[in-house]
C-alpha cells in the first residue's frame, strides 16, 4: 500500500491484544492503513511475552499497567469492563483518548456512544473516551440507519442468533471442545457459558435485570437510543447464544412512523454506507454467518413488508461481531478522531 | 401398565414408519397405550422388509400401497405431502381415517387442523381426513392456548431456532457429517439444506412465497388462524434453521386485546394441558433444546412484560418437534378419535 511520508502518525496502545476482539483491532489498523507511529500491545500478566505480528513486525506483548499510556495518543480497550473501569482513569490523565470497547461506560452521560456511519459528529463530545457500542446494536444499526433517517423507527422487535466467540477465543473453544466431547462419549464441560452450547441453543446473554430482561437485551434499548438521540424509540429484544463461532444474525422486525415500501429500502440499503445487500431469495441468497466471517460490512436480506403491523418491514441481518461490533468499529472512531483533528499530538 | 382386556382395539398403519416421525408415533402409541389391535409399518420400497420393535415384538416394514389399507381403522401418514396426497385417498375410501402429518390437506376446508389441547372438537368435523400441524405452530399454539383464551390475541411476531431433525434423519445426519468433515479438514457435503449448517445458521425453511415469507412462515398464519378459527389474528414469523439436532425454540411477542399481566400469563401456563412452566432466571433456568429433548409438553420460560408495545408479553418457548410438533399430536388425535367413537370400528 503507498503511503503518505508526510502524515501525521499516532502512538497507539491495545488494552485485551490477545484476545478475540485485541487480535482483530491490529488485524484492522493494519489492513485499514491507520497511522500508526508506535504500536504497544497490552495484556494482563498472563500473556506477557506473547508475539503478535503487525506490518511484518513482531510486538512483544506487555503488562497492563496504569503507567502503561504515557505518550500514547489512543488507547483502545476490549478487555472487559472491569479492566476498563480500572485502567481508562490513568489513561485519560495521561492525555491519550480511550475507545472502550466495554459496556463500563455506554451509558455514562458524559461519554459519546458512536457508530462513525450514524453518529460521527458526537465524538467532538468526548472528555477523554469514547464506547463502542455493544456488537448486537452496531451491526443492527448500521443496516437500519439509512431507514431511520428516511421515516423514524418507532419500534424494533428484534431476535438474535449470537456466536460463541462473542464470548471471547474461551467461547470457541467451548464450543469445540463439547462438540469434540459428545462425538467421543465423554462428559462434557461448561464453563464460559451457563449451559452446553454444543447442539444448543441459550436464551440468556449477560445477566438478567429487574423486568426479566437481560442486560444483553437492554443494552439493544438503551444504546439504540443513546446513538440516534431518540429517546421514543422503543427496542424489545431476545438475545440469544447459538452454536456458531463468529458472526452475529437477528431477526428483526421494525416499525416506521410513515409507510415505506420494500422497493425503498432495497433502495436506501442499497445505497447505505457498512451495509452490503444480500437480498434474493430465487437464488438462496441471503445473509449467514458463514458468508459474512470476516466481513466489515454488515449484510441485509429477507426484506419483507411485515404482515403482522401496518408501515412495517422484517428482515434479516447478518454482521461479524468482531468486526462491526466491536475492532471495525473502534477503529473507524479513532480513524474519526484522527480526520476531524481531536487528539493533543494535532495541537501541541 | 395395566391393561383393560375389555377394551376395544383398533388396526392401525404408519406410512413413512421408518422415518424420524414414524420412529416416535411407533414409541409413541406403545408408551400411551394407544388400543393397538395390529400395528402395520409402511415405508417407501427401500425400507422394506427392516424390522422394528414394538411391544417387545419386531414388526416387519412392509411396502406402502393404495392396497394397505384394508382393515386399517387409523392411518398415521408422516411421509411428505407427495405421498400423502397419492396415498390417502386410497386410505379413506378403504374406511379409514387418516391422520396427516404433512402440509399436503391443512389448508383444505373440508379437512380439520387439530391440536387436542385446543380445538378437539373439530376432528368431528372430518371426512376421512385430520391434519397434523406444522411443528412450530403446533409447540408455539399448544403454549399461548390458555393466554387466548383469557384475552384473545391480535399480533404474535415469531422469530423460530428450528433444529435439523425437523427434515427428517438425513437432517441429522447432515449435521454430524459436516462437523466432521470440518474438524477432519475435509470438504462438506451439503444436500439436505440449502447450504452448510454446521457452526451456521440459515434463514429459508420450505419454500419462499411471493410476499418474501418462506411456506413454513406462512403456515404459521394460515395454520394459526385454522386451528383458533379466528381470521383477525396476525402471526409474523421469521423461520431459521440451527445447527441443534432436535427440538424446535422461538422467541414470541405477542399482542393482547385486553391487558394481561405476567403474573396472569404465568398463572395460566402453569395449569396449562400439555405445557411445563420453566420460568426462573435466577437459577438460569429457561427452555432450551438439551433439556427439552424428550418431552411431551412443550416449555415455555423468560416471561417478561414487553417493553416495545402495550398489552404485550415477550417469551422463550421449547417443544419436541418429533413429538408435540408431530408424532405426539398426531396419537393425541387419533385418541380423540377413540374417545369420541368416531371409528367405524365402533359402530359396525
């Protein structure tokens, strides 16, 4: 790839660099050619010493610690939300940007929730970090973004089909392993998730809350909101762990305040910035995970006028949550920080 | 278990005995009890002459016929809507009642839809033919039947995790073939199902219709307005094939004329004909496939209050799809049949 000698580049730290979400980030600052000056890959203490390879490089992997973000411009967290809770502090007093992949602080008012295809213009927001949506909520409103904003959305029913490894690499191999276990006869182990996955399917996603709810469920509610600054839009959810290893599918159902026909959004989607419509049913053609693992773009098909509810639309969306829902998306905010000039090496 | 000796028995047949159905009517009948004077296994000239146990002893699989049906007081058909549509009239004409498990008469005026626990007395109704309903509405209505009752319902929207068996053995064995061939490295073969299923998950059971709903999607109207003679209600499904191997789930919202609380809905499930309450999560208990598996009653857990619309209830719903979606029901029927003397046994 050709590069500008004379761009500005940026020291960039990895909170999580070894796990499923850590690897994809470089994997995409790599392929997205982001102006990296010096990349630091952080983990807890267990993975000290671990290589990864960025640009044909090798990156020993270093202890997270709260000294570990002096002079780094952004650092991008996905390492849990108590990791996050701990270390976020220290890196936003060290002057670097955090984009935080965890739920710790979506919900926290002074801190901006982006999709850089919806909401771009909320980073300029921030006071020294920035979340990541949930994974389940970025991909579906990337796809249902260009109808929103031709006829409001004023109710989604939504139900999810999540992969394993939006549990993390621990996830896949669960999965595998019990898979491994059932067809040799042995007795199987459950750890990561709160029964067998293999053969499975569990309609519990994070913990349950008060309405019977989980947060998973909630979080498609309340990040829906916080992102279109809509806060009459309602979104009614079932998340739900399948036994696939990436990629995250939903059925959904959506409501508009004036009648849009199918013809139109073949047409706004068509045209939607993330979004790659998959939309032939004469053909079998139609989003899965197996055709959208490793894909930035989320996929749409099955686009139907519903025929339960007047102006509305069903359909089915399918997007890598690594990707989409978590490193891609990381990424395109700190690519957003980087063109509209909002971090301290563009000003000192 | 103790038998009368007085009882009447009846001759019965299966067509399609060998198949993933006709395996469970055949357990099906002997774990009921069902008044069996001779059982007749039917099968497709390929099966002829295997052997399966019933009572202890084994019956041999003869060839289906329009012949087969002489003596016949019950034929269970479970062999795909061509052969149910080739054979039965033979069947009816030789004075039997047929009891179909295919699609090939649901939606025939003259042919009642039955599920026992709701609409028994519209087998009366029947002129040598009773449909079977599709899996998924069979489990979906046997568990909102006590809720209809209470307060009708307008809008239900169905998002279904249907497992492979429901396309038969070779369903199944599809399924475990891929795995393997993916954990050995080699090629999958794809045949059952429109692509991999295996660590996948496919939206598109049965056919697409014009309106861009799949038939199993549409059978979930047609069959549900049939089935509650109610033309007003709306069902809005969205099929999808997982790699589970049997039980079907699905995430149900539904819409009430009159407000109904979970409190109310929880106490109508729990003294429901043919439904298990499974509804605590603190113990992380809820109806998924591994523990369903097996069971007559279908499951139903995660009641919650919807939070997207008024006078809704959102929930998670588990049942055996070779049983209450198919093999179960279709005994279930032919019991009525007994029950109500409607045989010509009992009359000539």
């Amino acid at each position: 790839m050709k590069r500008n000698n004379d761009r500005k580049e940026y020291n960039v730290a990895i909170a999580g660099a070894t796990g499923a979400v850590g690897i994809k980030m470089i994997d995409v600052l790599e392929k997205r050619d982001f102006p990296v000056k010096n990349l630091k890959l952080l983990a807890s203490a267990s993975s000290i010493g671990k290589k990864i390879a960025y640009r044909g490089k090798e990156i020993f992997v270093e202890k997270l610690t709260k000294d570990s973000f002096k002079e780094v411009d952004i650092a991008l967290f996905s390492a849990g939300a108590s990791v996050s809770r701990e270390f976020i502090p220290s890196a936003v007093s060290s002057g670097c940007i955090a984009i935080d992949n965890s739920s710790a602080y979506r919900n926290d008012e002074n801190v901006p929730l982006v999709i850089p295809e919806i909401n771009p213009e909320d980073v300029r927001l921030h006071k020294g970090i920035i979340s990541n949506p949930n994974c389940t909520t970025a991909i579906m409103l990337t796809v249902l973004n260009s109808v929103y904003r031709y006829s409001r959305i004023r109710k989604i029913v939504v139900a999810s089909y999540q992969s394993v490894s939006g549990a993390g690499q621990k996830g896949i191999s669960e999965l595998e392993e019990q898979i491994e276990s059932i067809s040799s006869g042995n007795e199987i182990k459950i750890s990561k998730f709160p029964h067998q996955i293999a053969y499975n399917v569990i309609p519990h996603i994070d913990v349950f809350t008060e309405n019977g709810y989980t947060k998973e469920e909630m979080k498609m509610l309340y990040e829906t909101r916080k992102i279109l600054h809509d806060e009459k839009i309602s979104v009614s959810a079932t998340c739900v762990r399948v036994p696939v290893k990436s990629v995250h599918s939903m059925a959904v159902t959506f409501i508009t305040e004036k009648n849009i026909t199918v013809k139109k959004v073949l047409e706004l989607l068509s045209d939607s910035e993330g979004v790659t419509l998959m939309n032939d049913p004469s053909k079998n053609a139609y989003p899965m995970p197996v055709t959208t693992e490793g894909k930035y773009n989320c996929f749409a098909g099955r686009i139907r006028k519903d025929i339960a509810f007047k102006n509305a639309v069903s359909m089915w969306i399918s997007g890598d949550q690594l990707l989409k829902g978590a490193a891609l998306n990381a990424v395109q905010i700190a690519e957003l920080l980087v063109k509209n000039k909002i971090l301290k090496r563009d000003h000192g």
